[in-house]
C-alpha cells in the first residue's frame, strides 16, 4: 500500500489495480505518513498538532499524543519501541502507551526541527530544522551527538529549512538537502561537507535498496537515482 497524506489520508495500490480508498475523509489536514515495521500501523501527523497511531487497514485510532507541529515529522524507531517527533520541541516517546520518554532539548525551541531520519548503523535519530542544518541524537539515550554545519541567514530564512534527511547505504555520510537546493553530503566523523554538482532536489530523499544509491525527485518533472560513491546519476525515470 501507498497511503498519501494531504487534508485527508488515501490508500493506494503500489501494483496500480482498483481505485484509491478513503482512510480518513475528516478534512484534518495530515501532515506526514509512516508504516510500522509489520506495516500494521500508521503514524500521523494533523493539523491540530496531534500525533497519531492508527490501524493502517481501517484507520482507527490506536494512540494519540500532544503535540508536535504539522510540519514536524513522526516515525517509529527502528525496533519499533519508539515514537521520535520533531517539531519546536523534540521528544522519544513510547509506541505503546504514548507516555514520553525524554525531550531532545532542553526547552521548547523558536526554531522547529522539520525533517527525520533514522540512521541504525550509528544508533542516531537524526532531524533537519529550520535553520539549515541537521541534529543527530543517540537513539538510546537520548543525548546529543552532532550537528552538521550551520547555513542560517537571517535575510532568506524560509530558504534554509532542511526539508530532507537520509542515510545512504553502505556510505558514511548523510544526505541532506534545504529547499529546492543542492544536494549536501555530510560526514560526521570528518565533520567534511559536500554538495555534488548537478544533485538539485525539489522533494524528499530516499536512500536507495542497493549501495551507494540515493533517489530524489526534481522540479523539472524527473525522478533521479544517483550512485552517490561515484558522483554520477544512474537512471532517471520522467514521471510528467
């Protein structure tokens, strides 16, 4: 299934056969989306700053938690024990009962975290904000790790947001980009940048199943797979 979140939430077929259906028509104005690891839960995200667990076949409510904002991310840790949410004020809670565990930050924070990614191999949460770099945070304990460097400007603010973060596969960077702009790699135990030529992203990142492989979609209608070892785009797929 493909479930699309927008005012409502739809459920696709990924194979293409039947028509969409409904999960939720309440008009709630849903944020994000993410499976459960067994693909039995849904986690959201709505525009009355709840996050919600609900049942991926019927959309029932199974869990709510206050708060988060709509353009905070949600997902389930890689065990799937956790919720991880972004937003002002970043937070671990348990997938369960929904009691929180730890905030991320000491206080509640002007400017929000967007964008999450989970990085198993480092046992890292990583969350994208506002102010154009990415925060990483022990999954097991909640601490603060690293942070990749700072592009805020004051002047182009709405510009700097990262509105994307993923692990590459067999790579050791993360892959991070802000709005509508190049492509960064960033190598935490180097503290090294990079921003490959030609790696423009208009949507999110998605690492690829094979190695080296990261998968991005473009402003000019393309979705483009890119070896990120070689620095060369693989295929491109025109979805106009």
């Amino acid at each position: 299934m493909l479930v699309v979140a927008n005012r409502s939430l739809n459920v696709y077929s990924v194979g293409g056969a039947g028509s969409p259906r409904s999960l939720r028509s309440d008009d709630r104005n849903y944020g994000t989306v993410r499976f459960s690891a067994d693909g039995k839960r849904l986690l959201t995200t709505t525009g009355s700053a709840t996050v919600e667990v609900l049942d991926a076949n019927s959309g029932e409510l199974q869990l709510s938690i206050c708060c988060s904002t709509i353009a905070g991310e949600a997902a389930f840790s890689p065990d799937g024990s956790m919720i991880v949410t972004a937003g002002h004020w970043p937070a671990f809670w348990d997938a369960r009962s929904g009691k929180l565990i730890r905030r991320l930050t000491e206080n509640r924070e002007f400017l929000t975290f967007l964008s999450i990614a989970l990085d198993p191999v480092r046992a890292w949460t990583l969350m994208g904000s506002q102010d154009g770099s990415v925060h990483a945070w022990d999954l097991r304990t909640g601490q603060p790790t690293e942070t990749s460097r700072r592009t805020y400007l004051p002047s182009v603010i709405s510009r700097q947001y990262v509105d994307s973060v993923a692990t590459v596969k067999d790579i050791p960077s993360i892959a991070y980009v802000c709005r509508g702009g190049r492509v960064r790699m960033w190598y935490p135990e180097t503290e090294a940048e990079q921003q490959p030529a030609h790696m423009v992203a208009t949507s999110n990142l998605v690492a690829g199943a094979q190695p080296h492989m990261l998968i991005f979609g473009t402003e000019t209608g393309f979705v483009e797979v890119w070896d990120i070892a070689q620095g060369r785009l693989s295929r491109r797929y025109d979805v106009r």
